[in-house]
C-alpha cells in the first residue's frame, strides 16, 4: 500500500462519526471521501454503481449505519437502490446499544448491498407509529419500499444476515 493511502485512512479516524449522512431531502447521501475529505452527494438511487469522489476519484464507500427522520424516511425508501434495513432504536434502551456495533459490522460487510438506516423512536415518533413499533431494538427489512422481514431483539451480525438471507 502506497504511504499516501495509509496516511489518508489515518487522517480519516477523525471524521468517522459523520463520514455518511442523508442530506435534508433524504434522496441522496452525503459521504466524505476516505482519499481527501471532501464530502460528496450520492442518489441512493446510484449506490450499487461503485461512485467514486469528484474530486480525486477514490472509491466511494457507506460502511456505517446512516441516521434516518421522520422527514426523510419516505424519501431513503423510495430511492434507496438497494434494500434497507431500519433499526427502531432509543438511546436509554441496552439492547438497543448491544446490536449497535453488530450493525457496524453488517454495514462494512454489506456495503454496496444494504444501506442500513438508524431510526431514533423517541424523536421520531411518526414513523415508529406508523409501522407499530412496540418493542425495541426492533429492525424492519425493506425490499423495494415495502416491509419485507422484522426482527426483534438483540442479534449478532451473523445471525442478523443469516435471518434475513443476506
Ligand atoms: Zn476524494
């Protein structure tokens, strides 16, 4: 590996929180590049074609959960080339802390296939209510915009991907 690159991952541990967010519309994402930092505006709709950064050409990659709203929800769902998976999640619930990082997980290893969308059930209360939220962690699996599978509890990453046959 070139030292460039190494020094370009390194520098990037810094921006790792908000390396990807849903822009207000909800239709396109906003990722920082890992090559330079400059945050480019992907369609959900252009994911799976492998986007590179405007700027220096580096692959662009989503390998974290992205934060979903009320507002923006419709919009991910509609767009969303690829299939999403919501998780219904509270910041008091433990459970809910415990599948965090096997989420992580899955988003790294499903780049490219899933986006994977994290839905505060206490700020958002409209679409939690809409789809009868009652429990959390609960994680609903959209294909093409419509609920395909729902999955309840704390899970591990391989068992959440073999569940839902990813
Ligand atoms: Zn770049």
């Amino acid at each position: 590996m070139p030292p460039s690159v190494r020094r370009a991952r390194g520098r990037d541990k810094g921006v790792k929180m908000n390396a990807t967010r849903l822009d207000a519309t909800g239709r396109s994402l906003e990722i920082s590049c890992r090559g330079c930092g400059s945050v480019n505006r992907v369609p959900l709709g252009r994911l799976q074609q492998k986007p590179v950064c405007g700027r220096c050409h580096q692959r662009l990659v989503v390998d974290h959960p992205v934060e979903v709203t009320d507002q923006t929800f419709d919009a991910l769902l509609r767009e969303s080339a690829v299939p999403v998976l919501v998780d219904f999640w509270a910041p008091w619930c433990g459970p809910c802390r415990m599948i965090a990082p096997e989420l992580e997980k899955l988003a790294s290893e499903q780049q490219g296939r899933l986006v994977i969308a994290k839905l505060n059930s206490d700020e958002n209360p409209r679409t939690s209510e809409r789809y009868g939220i009652r429990a959390i962690p609960t994680m609903v699996l959209f294909r093409g915009g419509q609920e395909a599978q729902r999955l309840q509890g704390a899970m591990r990453a391989p068992q959440i991907a073999a569940t839902l046959g990813l």
